[in-house]
C-alpha cells in the first residue's frame, strides 16, 4: 500500500511526520529521514491496530483546489 504523508518542523525543532489518511497515525523524528522511517513504523502499527479492531484501515482523502 502507499500512503501520503506530510511532515513539517515544530517549535522544538522536531520534524512531525503524519499519515492523514489514518486518524492519530503521528510521528516524529529529528531530522525528515528519522521522521519518514518512524511514521514508517507508525502506519504499519496504526494498520495492524484497526485491522484486529475490525476498523476500516483508512478514510478518504482528496485534494482540492482552492484559487487565491
């Protein structure tokens, strides 16, 4: 499976790395490599949890264009 994930920097400096299309799916790490294998970790673990729970693995996501 492949998954969109967005990452930016926090005020401490950490770069937090999130899974949008899995609700809670977070992570972080110290630099964008630390961060991407962590939520790595995370997305598996996130699947594993909603699969023994009965949970549908994702929701919908889209993108939509916003004219400025």
């Amino acid at each position: 499976m492949k998954f969109v994930i967005t990452m930016f920097r926090d005020e401490d400096g950490m770069v937090v790395a999130d899974c949008p299309a899995i609700p809670g799916c977070v992570s972080q790490g110290k630099t964008e490599e630390e961060a991407e294998r962590n939520i790595r970790e995370a997305i598996q673990a996130c699947l594993e949890v909603r699969a023994e729970k009965g949970m549908p693995l994702t929701i919908s996501t889209r993108q939509v264009e916003i004219a400025l």
